[in-house]
C-alpha cells in the first residue's frame, strides 16, 4: 500500500522536498507531517479536494474542523468580497466585529464577555492569562494525552504550548486523579483545561459526570474552569457546555467561528473577562492586530447569521451519529477489533474494540492497522486525518456517507486478514 502510495503521488512527495529547503519537515503545521509524505492539495471544493497530482477525494477531515462550511460557500464567499471591497485594514473596531462577538455571545453561556484572537491557540493562551490574573495562581491542571496534555509531542519532545505553563497533569475520565492533584497543588492552582471532549487526542468524549465534578471541584478551590471548545463548539449551537448544562469561568474557541478563516475566541464570566476592559487601572492588556480582521469577522458573520441554521447542525449531528454507527457495524461484521469514537459529526478509529475512556486506554494498540486503513481510504478516494479522525462538513451529505461507508467497508474487507 505504501509504494503504491509513493509510486501514485509523486509531486506531493517533490513538492515537500522542496518545500523542506526552507522550512524543517517541508511544512508550517506540525500536525500535518506523516511518513513517507502528507498529499499537497491544490483545490477545493464543497466537500472536495483535487491533490497536485490530479486525484479527487472526498474531503472527510474538514480542515480538523475549521472547514464546517466547506470549501466554496456562496454566502461566505460574497461575504468576504464584499469585506475586502470595502478596505482590507481599516485601523480600527468595527460594526461586523461587534456583530459577530453578539453573534457568539448569544450562543454560548459561558461567553458572557469574549474577546477574539487569531487562532485556538491564541485564544488558549489568553484564557490562561486571564484565569491566573484572576487567581494570582501560577499552576495549570490538564490532561494527559489532551491538546494541552503532549499529544501533539512527537517523538516525546516538549511542545512548545508547555513551555511557559506550570502544567500539572490528571487523567482523562477520572475525576479522583484531579481530586488528588488538587488536593496536593490546590492553593497553587489556577485553572482546570480541559476539552469536554477529546479531539486530537481521539475525540473521547468526557463523561458528563466526571464535567460536573470538574465544575464542582474547581467551584470548591477557587479554580478557574476552562471548556476549551476549540473542537467541540459544533456540536451544538452552544458547543458541549449547551448540551450538558455546564457552565465554565473561562471558554475558548475558534475553528468554523471565523468561517474558515483564521480565527480564535476566548469568553467567560463578565466579572473575570471584564479585567480586559482598558478603562481600568488594572486593565489586562490583551493587543493583536489582525484581532478583529475585516474578512475573518465577514466571514465568521455569515456563516453563523447564514448558513448554519438550528436545523442544518442538527442535521449535521445526526448524520455524523448515523455513520459513526454505520462505520462501527461494518467493524463488527468483519470481526475486526477496531472502533470509531466521537459524538455527533465527528469521530476517530481506534485500533481496539475495547472501551475508550481516556487516551491510556490506547496505549499498545495497534498503529499499522489505522495506517493501513488511511491508505487504503485514500486509494478509495477518501481523505481523512491520517490519525483516523473524521469532521463532517455541511456539504457533506447523506450521498457522500454512503460513499465514504462503501470504500471503509471495502478496504476493511480487503485487509481484513492484517487487522486485529
Ligand atoms: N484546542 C483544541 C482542542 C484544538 O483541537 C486545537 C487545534 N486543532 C486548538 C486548540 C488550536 O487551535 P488553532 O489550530 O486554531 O491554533
């Protein structure tokens, strides 16, 4: 399958050789590299991507979630033309700024003053200012394997999100693990960051009783809690805090929010978030040119005023639920030990058939079989992130699942001897 991979997309494999004269890897997003070469795509569209080596896909990673309105949409588009008809840097706030912040501030309890940022991480970044400003407290407490937890640490390395944090780490699912650490750390620590569910860690959903604890943990020491929604913000109109009646101190966000442009958003409660107010004396500086840049507030604008009407998420929701269950059944048919996790449009494969709570659950299993199932997608003119996740898009439809389900199934069926 490799050298079939290889011998099929030869530009890709030149393209980041000489990509890789000036940036180390050939490439500026560390979660992109595989072996032997990650495809470089020259188009998009809709729910479809054309590679430079002149192969279509079906587009099923959805730009790690960014791209919940595809490639090409209409009202986004004209949105952003109109923007950038009107002046690209206009040296101050705006009225699509302040639409767009309401925008998101009507959606998400936890939002009750936001302030926005360029990027998730950004906005991640921020939130932990804050929650620190607010305690006076230095120590962080996240979760093994999480975004904030190493799981972008390739090869055991240090990423560089833990470098300036005092991180203390719990487990994922087991709410006795941060009981413990704030038993130990409590008067030192200001903030619990967790995503309420896992995304690149293998979207696994935090149980909702282990939320709560964290919500009345961090009430009982004084901690900030962080929904970091990066990921989760679609799965409801309010992200997951909607869905289970959890409200947070702090929220971050970002992704489809900025309409597929760059973008990161961080809220919270208007007491804490109101530190950012520079009429203070006590002010929290929080500056950032492209902050509040005319084509992402556009496009951010049209998107959630436009297109992703209650009806279309749930839609999207339900489709994604009803291949989650249709992938896993083909799993099962076939005898094989693996499964997809996730929650509603978005989900991962896991070589295990064993319960997923946590990503130690994950430990020792078996990576060549998820590798061998991407290729084979991609041969099948499937594309998803090559550690099994799958996002959804909204124009990703019920014809396009049957597609993506009839090509699992039939890569399943062909490597089926080589599968746990
Ligand atoms: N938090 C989570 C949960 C994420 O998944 C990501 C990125 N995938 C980020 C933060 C960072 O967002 P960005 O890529 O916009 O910096």
């Amino acid at each position: 399958t490799l050298a079939r991979y290889a011998a099929r997309n030869p530009t890709s494999a030149r393209l980041l050789d000489e990509a890789a004269t000036a940036m180390p890897g050939g490439n500026t997003r560390s979660v992109l590299f595989h072996p032997p070469f990650p495809l470089a795509m020259s188009r998009g569209e809709g729910c479809r991507l054309w590679d430079e080596d002149g192969h279509a896909y079906l587009d099923a990673l959805g730009e790690f979630t960014a791209a919940l309105y595809g490639h090409s949409n209409a009202h986004i588009r004209a949105a952003i033309a109109d923007a950038l008809s009107a002046g690209l840097n206009l040296s101050s706030h705006t009225a699509r700024e302040a639409a767009l912040a309401r925008e998101i501030q009507r959606r998400f309890p936890g939002m009750a003053l936001l302030r926005f940022a360029n990027s998730g991480t950004e906005a991640n970044l921020l939130a932990l200012a804050v929650a620190k400003a607010h305690t006076g407290r230095g120590k962080v407490v996240v979760f093994e394997g999480a975004y904030h937890g190493g799981v972008l640490t390739f090869g055991g390395g240090p990423s560089p999100m833990n470098v300036p944090h005092d991180f203390v780490f719990a487990r994922y699912n087991d709410l006795g693990s941060v009981q413990a650490l704030l038993a130990d750390h409590g008067p030192d620590v200001a903030a619990i960051l967790v995503e309420p569910m896992l995304g690149a860690g293998g979207t696994i959903p935090g149980d909702p009783a282990f939320l709560a604890g964290l919500r009345a943990l961090a009430t009982e020491h004084g901690v900030q809690l962080i929904f970091d929604e990066v990921m989760t913000s679609r799965l409801s109109f309010g992200g997951r805090q909607a869905l289970l009646d959890i409200a947070p101190d702090l929220t971050t966000a970002g992704k489809y929010l900025g309409g597929g442009l760059s973008f990161g958003v961080f809220g919270g409660r208007a007491e804490v978030m109101a530190r950012f107010d520079p009429r203070r004396p006590d002010a929290l500086a929080h500056a950032g040119t492209f902050n509040n840049n005319v084509l992402t507030m556009a496009a951010g604008l049209a998107g959630l005023t436009q297109v992703l009407t209650a009806e279309a998420l749930d839609a999207l929701n339900r489709r994604g639920d009803a291949l989650r269950e249709r992938l896993n059944a083909t799993l099962a048919d076939q005898a094989v030990d693996m499964q997809f996790t996730g929650l509603g449009s978005l989900m991962t494969l896991h070589a295990t058939a064993r319960p997923v709570r946590s990503p130690a659950d994950l430990a020792g299993t078996d990576g060549r079989a998820k590798d061998l199932v991407f290729f084979a997608l991609l041969e099948r003119g499937i594309f998803m992130a090559r550690r099994g996740m799958i996002a959804l898009s909204l124009p990703f439809g019920d014809a396009e699942c049957d597609t993506l389900a009839a090509a699992f199934e039939d890569a399943i069926r062909t490597h089926r001897d080589v599968l746990p």
